[in-house]
C-alpha cells in the first residue's frame, strides 16, 4: 500500500470518528430540548383555565392523554431525582452548590377514606400540607426538601 493512500484512509477514519462524537452530542441536545419542552407542556397544563380537565386540554393542544401523562411521570421522576441528589448529597464548606430552580408538576388528586387524622399542618400563602401520623419517612424528607426549595 502507498503511503498516500495510507494517510488518505487515515484522513476518512479520523472524520468518521468525529462525525460520531458530534452525533451523539447532537443526541444528547435533542433529548435536552425535547425534555425542555415537556417541562413546557407541564407549566402550560397547569396554568390551564380552572375546571378544564386532562383530557379536554391535551384535546385542544392536539396531544394524546396517554402521551402527556408519560411526560408528566418523566418530568415528575427527573425533579424528584434532582430533589434526592440535593438532600443526599455531602456538600463540605468549601464546595459549590449548584442552586437548582425547582419545576412544580401538579399531581393528580387521589381520594380515598380518609383513616388518620392530620398530626400537623403547614401553611405558607395559600398551600396548605396536612400530615398525617402514618406518614413514611422518606416522604417525609422528600416534602421538608421541596417546602425548603419552594422558599
């Protein structure tokens, strides 16, 4: 083999290798964006008018209740995700924290017999959070993160 053609097939392979670092960069963006978005959607469901349900709503923003209730959960489990990284995390004196805004996702209301009364009630503004004695732990530093974010 000649040497030109040697250092030609070499000029190819390294393009090729730097074509694919730049895909999957430009994957990654895609994704980014694509979750900004559903983050987007979320904000814009909640700030639909009152009264207006799910499903009436993703019919006017042409979007099936199935798909938008799955970006609901994803966007719900990234912040959640964020939220336990911030209260696990070790942080020394010295280190940086990052300060991440929080993205308020509206949860669908479960009823259900209420068996416990509330052993304590926070109030700030016009959220109102009841606790109740059966409340688990981890729920527990999960809602004491998101009030402590909130303020």
């Amino acid at each position: 083999m000649n040497i030109r053609r040697f250092r030609r097939i070499r000029r190819i392979r390294r393009k090729l290798r730097t074509r694919r670092l730049s895909m999957s960069k430009s994957a990654t963006l895609t994704k980014d964006i694509r979750f900004q978005q559903w983050v987007e959607q979320v904000q814009e469901f909640q700030s639909r008018p009152s009264g207006m349900s799910m499903t009436a709503w993703c019919k006017e923003q042409g979007i099936a209740v199935s798909t938008f209730v799955t970006r609901l959960h994803k966007v719900q489990d990234k912040y959640l995700e964020q939220t336990d990284a911030n209260l696990t995390s070790p942080v020394s004196s010295t280190e940086m924290v990052p300060v991440v805004t929080p993205t308020f996702v509206e949860l669908p209301v479960m009823t259900k017999a209420k068996t416990s009364s509330s052993v304590a009630v926070i109030t700030c503004g016009n959220a109102k959070i009841e606790i109740s004695e059966d409340i688990s732990e981890t729920l527990l530093i999960k809602l004491i993160g998101a009030v402590c974010h909130a303020q």
